[in-house]
C-alpha cells in the first residue's frame, strides 16, 4: 500500500493490521530492503536561507 505525505494516520493503521506500507515521500529518494539507497541524489546543507550542495550520493 502505497503512503504519501501528510497520511501518517493511514499508514500507523495498517501497520497495526500487520500489513506493509511503502511510503512515497517527497524527495522521490527509494530505498531497498536494507535501507540503502537507489539511483542517485544530492545531499544539501541549508544555511542562513542557502542551499548549498553537499555530497552527490
């Protein structure tokens, strides 16, 4: 079942009926089964209103 964001609620109750849920946040950022990521993105630093790029991943 896919989970978007702002549905938290949604998500905690099916996880309570035991079912999985994948959860689509915003960055498009997936993860695999041991929590790595897949393709690729870049890591920013926000600072006094700037974002600054920080590590291509």
């Amino acid at each position: 079942m896919k989970i978007y964001p702002g549905e938290i609620n949604k998500a905690i109750e099916i996880l309570r009926e035991g079912k999985s849920i994948n959860y689509e946040g915003v960055t498009s950022v997936e993860f695999d089964k041991f929590g790595d990521t897949l393709g690729l993105f870049l890591e920013v630093d926000l600072k006094k209103g700037k974002l600054k790029g920080k590590k291509l991943r």
